[in-house]
C-alpha cells in the first residue's frame, strides 16, 4: 500500500527533523496509545547505534507509558496539513483525554514497532528504548535513547 512515504537513511533530513516540534507515540501494555508533544530531541550516533534521544518530564502520561508500558515509541514530524494539532497534543494530557479522537490524527501501524507512526508527516522514525536516565542539573527531564529501526520521509519532501 503506498502510505506516500517512502523508507530513507535515518540521518537524512536531519535539519527538517531538528528543526520543528514533534508528536511523539507511546503505548501502554494493553495496547492503548497516546500523543504528546515534544521539542527537546536529539539524532546521531552512538554506541554505534542510530539514535533518537527524547526529553520527556516525569510529569507528563508519556513518560509513565515510556517507563511501565511498552518500551518503544515514535517521533512523527507534522506536515503543515497537520501542523495545528502540535498545540492540542501539547496542552492536553492523555490520562484525561484521547488525543487521537480530540485531534483526528491517524495512525500507521508500526513495521518493525508495536506503537503506530502517524499519518500526513513530513518524517517518522520507529525507536526501540535501549537506555534511560535523568538529565541530571540541566532539567527535571528524563532522557529516554531511542534505536532508530527504521525511518520514513513523505513523498512531498523527497
Ligand atoms: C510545542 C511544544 C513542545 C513541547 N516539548 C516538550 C518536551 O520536549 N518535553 C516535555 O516533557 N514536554 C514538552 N511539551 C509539553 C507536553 O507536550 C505536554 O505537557 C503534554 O500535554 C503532555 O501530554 P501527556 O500527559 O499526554 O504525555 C511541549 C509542548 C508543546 C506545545
């Protein structure tokens, strides 16, 4: 089926990704996903690995899903069709809300991921939790390093 995207090397596209906010996807273990969204992200190397690194505060539902649900997640930059639904995915809090059904965003089912990437980005990532860790002095953030297993960039950008 074509999704009008098509699978690229991780590191390319890299000014667009660092550039704009992201909806980032977790899931919990009955299979339930949620939206949030997400500036602070980091992508290259290391450990050898491709890597997405995001910033993600204790408080926020994303973070409970990250830490006890499934250990993946996704990193979907929003086309401009989609662009205003970064401000409901960030205000709102998945304990209390479907952000899918309040936003109308739909998902994709993931390839090499159980949690879906999301439809109508510009690029998409599918990560697999290796590490986790506080950031320490700089935030009360967690950092949470995402192996990039595949990575997926919209025909309209190619
Ligand atoms: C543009 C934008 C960028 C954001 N970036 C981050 C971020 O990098 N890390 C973070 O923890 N929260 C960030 N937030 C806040 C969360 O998206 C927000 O608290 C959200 O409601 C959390 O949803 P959840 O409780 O469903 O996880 C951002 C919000 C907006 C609007």
């Amino acid at each position: 089926m074509d999704e009008g995207r098509k699978e690229i090397d991780p590191y390319e596209y890299i000014d667009h990704f660092m550039s704009r906010a992201a909806h980032v996807v977790s899931m919990d273990n009955n299979g339930q996903i949620n939206v949030m969204a997400l500036l602070w992200k980091t992508i290259g190397e290391l450990w050898m690995i491709p890597m997405i690194t995001i910033a993600v505060a204790p408080s926020r539902y994303t973070f409970e899903l990250l830490t006890e649900g499934v250990r993946e997640f996704t990193v979907n930059i929003p086309s401009k069709k989609i662009a205003d639904t970064i401000n409901i995915t960030g205000s709102l809090s998945g304990r209390s809300v479907d952000k899918f059904k309040e936003t109308g965003l739909e998902t994709i089912k993931g390839k090499r991921t159980k949690v879906p990437t999301i439809k109508d980005c510009s690029l998409a990532y599918e990560c697999k939790i290796v590490h986790s860790c506080q950031s320490g002095n700089m935030a009360s953030h967690h950092l949470f390093f995402g192996q990039i297993l595949t990575a997926y960039a919209s025909n309209a950008i190619i």
